[in-house]
C-alpha cells in the first residue's frame, strides 16, 4: 500500500512504516495539490500544520486511515472521516514522559531558585544568600488528576522522599491502593501540601479552580506548578497570593492565553518561573509520536484493532442501524452524570429498555463511559480506549436489559454510583433523532442537551429562580430556555436553565450561593 507523509516526523517513524509499504514524504502540500494527490494513498500522517479538511477527506478514493503524531486531531475532520470510514489515529502516550519529566524539573528549579540565579550569574552578580531555596525531602507534595503523567510524578517525588497525597474523584481507591497513592479530598490537599502540581483537563469544572477563594485555604508558602493547562489558575489571583506571602513560589508551562499576553501579572514577579509550553518538547517525545503513529497505522493497514483510534471502531452494519442514533445522547448522559456526580466513581450501570434492549448495546455503553471520562480526564477518551481506560481507573461497568418500558418505545438509564452515592440520568430519542434528556435524579425533566445547562436542585418555594436569572443578567448572560422538573414528593424541584455561554466562577459562586439552591452544577456538552 502506500502512504504519504505530509508533515515533519522523525525518521524512526517512517522508516517503520517503509518495512511494509511505499511511502512517500511530501511537505507543505497546498491544498489543491492535496486533493490531487490524496487518492492514490492508502494512509496519510500528519501533525499541526496540513489540515485534513471535509474536501480533502471527499477526494480520498483510497484512503483507509489518517494517523496524526502527536495528541489533537483537530486539524483533521474527524466526522466527514468517520462517515466515510477512515480510522483516525493520534498518539496519546508518545510525550507522557516529557510532560512528565518537565513538571519535576519545573518544581526542582522552582525550589532552588534556579532560573534566577543563572539570570543574575550571568549578569555578572554572584549573590548566593539571595536565592537560598528549600529541600524536597520531607515535603508533601499534592498531586491534582492521576492520568498517565500525575502517576510519573507521584513515583518519581517518592524517590525524593516526599509525601504524596493526591486528589482525583475519578479514580477508585483500590486503583490508588494499587499505587501507593494515598488520596484526599481537595481541602484536605490544599491544607497539607507544601507543593501542588496539577494534572487536569481544562473543564467547566476546573476552569479557574484556583481562585482567590482557593488561595485561602492553601498552606502558607505553598508552591504551585502547572504543566496540564491554562485557565485552570487565575492568573491574577496566583499573582496576589504570591504578592500577599500567602503562595511562595509558581513554576507555570501554560497559560489561559498563548502566547503569553505582555499584561500578564504573572511576568513581573521574582518567585515565579515561566516556560513557554514546553511540555511535549523533547527530542525523544517527537520520536515517540512518530514511532506511535506508524505502529498505530500499520496496524489500521493489517486491519487488527487500533488502540488509539479517536473515532468509532467498526459495527455489524445490522447493529449500527439501530444504535447510531442513539450514541450522541448516550455520550451526553455520561457527560451530564459525570457532572452531577459527586466522589469517586466506583461502577457505571447503563439499562436499556424497549426494543434497543434486544441488539448488542456495547458500543451505546462504550458511549456512555466517552462521556463521563472525555471531560475529566487530560488523555484522549474514544471509542475504542474507553472501556480500557475505565477499567484501568478501577471502575466497573454494568449492563441491565428489559424489553419493558412504561412512557417510550426506547429508554437508556446511567446510574453512576460514588463513594458518595451517585447520580441517575434517563434519556432517549423524540421521533428518529432529537436527543432528549427525560429525567435526572427522579426528576422529570425534557431536556435538549445541547451547549451550556445550568442545573440547580432547589427548595420548592418563589424567588429562587428570580434570584439566579438577576445574577446572570447582571452578569449579562443570556438564558436560552429554561424549565422545572418535580419529584412525585413535594418539597424540591430542579431548574434547568441553558446558558449561551459559559459561568465564570464568581458568578457560579453567587448561584451557589442563593438560599434555597442546593449545589448549582453547570455541565457543558461541547467538550463531553
């Protein structure tokens, strides 16, 4: 077969996919020429700069996989590939290592004042007393999400001698047991660590996690590091803390804006060590996502399964009919209940009732698990990694059928149970394909799940909802629909509101903080 290469790889990579096939490598193709070419090749690898468009898609006759070294694809149209059966690959795991590897030099240089004495040395000073800095050994350090990259770290601060205490509701307690990993709440985090290193995707929930109100309760002379994403720090709140003595160091790789805005607080301050997101910038990482790459295509080639597949694995053409249109709301019911949730989740049980009980509904439950860890996790969740990715966290998954069905022809219930107990989500299709959610936690509700949904389980009685649309007016947010949903016992009702655009957390703390409301949570279905 043949293969062409369109962007900049290493040579490790194509010469593993030259042992089995032509391949040719062709640079900064304009589009048109992409076209041209595109149908005599059997796969294409890429990385940031060609964009694998709908057009370019439309002309690939032959094409059977696009393979992208590194872990976005989204300069490829990964639905006009889906729909015209081309597997597209990434490489996840390729630069765990040097994401890795550049937190523990972040925090290292941080603690020893490292960037700043090289600066001043260079200046021609030599004032030792100045940059004295302070041991790792003996330290606690908190580690925020425990993927692939908050794990290498954890095993690494050990060999330092530091204490590890970890916050990730998303993983079960015999997975960190398992790891020698002892886990806390994020108070209990915030409290006791003299480093905090964070590893979390960027999400509602996240988005500005550390704020004035965070910094508060963090020990005095803290030191924080961020290697996994911008916006999940205040930028100027860090720069108060740091200001005010209550944070005594930052070593930051990302930042809510890039390249970094020349406002930025954070660029003023002594004790604070940036790095333009050099996160996956290592010689040796680029060579892995090629390496990755290529194995993934070959294996895309040989028609065996491919791992890190972003898109659906092939289904029996007989099953896909009857479960396609239902994967879109089984991937938003694990969205919703994976915000609803609260603690670490310990099994995942979807029910299916009505005549999608009778066909095979594992790819509708893979669905499900894609929704409930795409948003929490930093690594990429598909179809095909999902169940994996699941059971390597500890979470076991549960499948129950009835053909009976009281109110619909077809009703998938996710129940998600925690160490806290857990949330329930029912949902189904009105005609052939407008996804509804039908109920959420005993509630009846007719939700379209679709953008930014405000959810607020409140005190059944007037002015609450007032309340909460004043704050967003204020705040000058637009409320798209809005409805209540009652329990059969009086006493509660649940408001669901869309929003058009997303909360910032000042005002998502003045919702939670309406008398009567009883724990806002705001869920976005773009990222889920």
């Amino acid at each position: 077969m043949k293969i062409l290469v369109a962007d900049p790889v290493s040579e490790q990579g194509v010469a593993i996919l030259r042992k089995e096939h032509d391949v040719d490598v062709r640079h900064k193709l304009p589009p048109e020429e992409l076209i041209a070419a595109i149908p005599g090749y059997d796969a294409l690898v890429v990385r940031s700069e060609t964009k694998v468009t709908k057009a370019i898609i439309a002309a690939a006759a032959n094409l059977k996989v696009i393979g992208r070294a590194g872990v976005g694809v989204d300069n490829i149209d990964v639905d006009a590939a889906t729909k015209k059966g081309i597997i597209v690959l990434n490489a996840p795991e390729g630069n765990t290592i040097a994401a890795t590897e550049h937190a523990m030099a972040m925090m290292l240089s941080m603690a020893r004042n490292i960037p700043q004495a090289h600066q001043s040395v260079k200046g021609g000073e030599w004032q030792r007393g100045k940059f004295v800095g302070v041991e790792m050994r003996g330290k606690t350090l908190g580690i925020l999400g425990l993927g692939r990259i908050g794990t290498g770290v954890a095993k690494r601060t050990r060999a330092l001698e530091m204490t590890v205490l970890a916050y990730d509701p998303f993983i079960s307690a015999e997975h960190a047991k398992a790891l020698d990993i002892e886990l806390a709440d994020l108070d209990e985090v915030l409290a006791a660590a003299d480093f905090i290193t964070m590893h979390l995707p960027l999400t509602a929930d996240t988005r500005g996690l550390f704020n004035h109100e965070t910094f508060q309760k963090v020990k005095p002379g803290v030191r924080i590091i961020n290697c996994a994403r911008g916006g999940i720090i205040d930028e100027a709140a860090l720069a108060d803390a740091i200001r005010g003595g209550i944070v005594a160091g930052a070593a930051i790789d990302v930042f809510e804006k890039e390249p970094i805005d020349p406002a930025n607080p954070l660029l003023g301050l002594e004790k604070v060590v940036l790095t333009p997101h050099l996160g996956a910038s290592t010689a040796e990482a680029q060579v892995g996502v090629a390496v990755d790459v290529a194995e993934g295509i070959l294996a895309a080639l040989r028609g065996e399964p491919v791992t890190t597949a972003v898109n659906i694995a092939p289904v029996p053409a007989h099953v896909m009919k009857v479960i396609k249109p239902y994967l879109g709301v089984a991937e938003k019911m694990g969205c919703l209940a994976v915000h609803l949730a609260d603690g670490r989740i310990d099994t995942v049980e979807v029910e299916y009732n009505g005549q999608i009980s009778e066909v095979d509904s594992r790819m509708l439950t893979t669905a499900v698990l894609k929704g409930i860890l795409g948003p929490i996790l930093q690594e990429t969740v598909n179809y095909v990694n999902a169940p994996g990715v699941a059971k390597t966290r500890g979470i076991k998954t549960r499948e129950i059928k009835s053909k009976e069905t009281a109110n619909f022809a077809n009703l998938i219930t996710v129940r998600v149970r925690t160490d806290k107990g857990g949330t329930m989500v029912a949902g189904t299709l009105f005609g052939k394909e407008e996804a509804r959610i039908v109920m959420i936690d005993g509630y009846r509700v007719d939700v379209d799940p679709q953008g930014w949904l405000l959810i607020g389980p409140h005190v059944d009685k007037p002015g609450i909802i007032g309340k909460v649309g004043t704050i967003l007016g204020d705040n000058n947010i637009n409320i798209a629909g809005m409805q209540v949903g009652r329990t059969e016992t009086a006493g509660t009702s649940i408001m669901v509101m869309t929003v058009e655009a997303d909360l910032p957390t000042p005002v998502m703390l003045k919702i939670k903080a309406v008398d009567g409301i009883i724990g806002a949570k705001l869920v976005n279905f773009n990222i889920g």
